[in-house]
C-alpha cells in the first residue's frame, strides 16, 4: 500500500518539479527545509528522501579541500551502486558537488541515518541513456533538467564495499 501511494505521489509531484515556479522557489525553500528536517530528526530523515531514495553526500572541496555536504536523490542502479545527478534545478551551472566528486572521487554518504564510504565514477556517454532511463523510472521526466539547463548533466555512479548496499532496495 505505501509502495502504491508513494508512486502516485511521484506521478502527481513530478511534472511540479519541473515548472518554472518550482525551479525558482525550490532552490532557496529545499535547503532550508533539509536544515529544519536534520534538527528535528538528528539527520535521520531527508525531505526529498519521503518520495525518493536521498543520501547526504560528504566530499572535499574541489578548490577548497574543505569538507562539503549536501543532500541528494539517488537512483540504485541495480548492482549495489546508485547514480546521482547534477541537475541543479536545471540551472546552467554545473553544481560543486559535482566539481568536488571528480577532483575527489572518495567520499562519504549518509543514507537512513548511517554513514558509508562510496567511490564516484563518471557515468560514461555510452552507459548514459540507461542511466537516465533508471532514473526516470523513479522520478518521471527528470531528465527534462538536464534539456533545460542547456548543458549536459554529470552522472556518477557511487559504489561502495559494504555489505549490504545501502543502495539496495526501494525504488
């Protein structure tokens, strides 16, 4: 039943999250609203996480070397791994975070509350299209970002030694 009403859920917020509105509000509303969600529930849960599969991403500064986080949907890829996207609301700016992963490919995520240690490969041009098509299974018409941003989204897919996967699971 939570399975059926959460895809249903997704088929109704989907084509929200693409509108105009939501790409000029959701960027300065989502952080805040992680912020307030991480207080509440000692970093347990994450907004977008009700809907999709969501992990904080902890890497280094590409320029800085500082420690950076920030909370991201994520799409299991099947094999234990998952593909992050580096839609950024479809802005034309590639996200730091993506920066940080290529200049830093060793990193950390927290998914439901536990820390795991992950490696980022770039999604190759060859294997991009699947990996769209992966995502769009969860989240309808993602992709449309990347159309819009009039640049080509950065895929990675993060792997991890533990067992299990935290990336194993619901879709």
């Amino acid at each position: 039943m939570a399975g059926s009403l959460v895809r249903t859920l997704r088929r109704i917020l989907a084509p929200v999250s693409r509108t105009r509105w939501f790409r000029r509000v959701g960027p300065k509303a989502l952080p805040v609203a992680e912020r307030i969600l991480r207080r509440v529930t000692g970093g347990r849960l994450i907004v977008s996480g009700v809907l999709v599969p969501s992990l904080v991403l902890r890497s280094t500064g590409a320029k800085s070397g500082e420690p950076r986080s920030v909370e991201l949907m994520y799409t299991p890829d099947g094999a234990g791994g998952a593909i992050v996207a580096g839609t950024s609301f479809a802005r034309a700016q590639h996200p730091a975070w993506t920066a940080n992963l290529a200049a830093h490919p060793d990193a950390e995520v927290v998914v439901r509350g536990r820390a795991y240690r992950v490696r980022a490969d770039r999604i190759p041009e060859a294997d991009r299209d699947a990996a769209w098509a992966r995502i769009g299974r969860q989240w309808p018409g993602y992709r449309q970002y990347e159309r819009d941003s009039g640049r080509e989204v950065r895929l990675f897919r993060l792997t991890t030694d533990a067992e299990p996967s935290p990336f194993d699971g619901r879709l």
